[in-house]
C-alpha cells in the first residue's frame, strides 16, 4: 500500500502547523485540545521548517522546567525532517519510523506539505494488507479442496 492510499483512507488529511515563533505553551495547548501528539512547523502552513511533538514538549520540561513553556518552538523542534512523497510504500515509512523511533512523518509534494502520516495510519494499512493475503490465501484453499 502507498502513502497516497493512507491518505486517502484517513478521516482527516489536514495538517496542523504553527509557525516558529508559536510560544512553546501555545503548541502544547494545541496539541492537547485537537488530542494529537504534533505539529508541522511552518512559515506558510505550505512547507515544512521543522516537527514538534509530544515527546519533544516533555524532554525540555524535564530538562529545563515550566519557564521553557514561554520560548519559541524554533528552540525546540526537530529541524532534520524525514518525510515521504505520496509514492512511498507504507512498508518503508513504517521502518524508516521504527528505525528512527519518530511516530509522525510528513507527506510532501514538490516540496509542498499534502499530509502526514502517523505510525499508526502506517500499521493499520499493514494490517489491511495483511488480512487480504490472508482473506486471498484461505480463498485458494478453500476453492482448491
């Protein structure tokens, strides 16, 4: 299955982004009032600069307590994206995010952001392919005995 197959299937392919200059405090209320785990970060909600997620907010609480809430999320996000095209097979955006230990990866176009694809939205489309094999495999079975 491909990324653009994923895409399609998801209720919502909107992309959430805040700029770089978003207050930390303020992407963490995002966060939790749309209850996602990240963000894009974006100049123009078109290209992505960076990534800020959950974990990223937690790891600097730790490290920093409650006053990093008022930086900037530039401060903090993750700038070395890995993303994927449309064409991706949801095989390789499932290991890329298993070996990197990322859940989120955005979808690009020629540069430009079209969605973003999460590990969960790349394991169910396994698990889709998985059950047709098997649904194909029993099928041949059963017309073969």
């Amino acid at each position: 299955m491909q990324v653009q197959h994923i895409l399609k299937n998801k209720a919502d392919d909107g992309v959430v982004t805040v700029s770089p200059t978003t207050l930390l405090r303020d992407a963490a209320k995002i966060l939790a009032e749309r209850r996602i785990g990240t963000v894009v970060v974006s100049d123009d909600g078109e290209t992505a600069v960076g990534i800020l997620s959950e974990r990223d907010i937690v790891r600097v609480l730790s490290m920093r307590g409650a006053s990093c809430l008022d930086a900037q999320v530039d401060e903090y996000m993750t700038r070395n994206l890995q993303t994927c095209a449309r064409g991706d097979s949801a095989d390789d955006v499932l290991r890329r995010m298993t070996e990197g230990r990322f859940r989120h990866m955005p979808v690009l176009e020629e540069g430009r952001l079209v969605g973003l694809i999460t590990i969960g939205d790349a394991v169910k489309a396994r698990l889709t392919e998985l059950a047709m094999e098997k649904d194909a495999l029993e099928g041949m079975l059963t017309n073969n005995w």
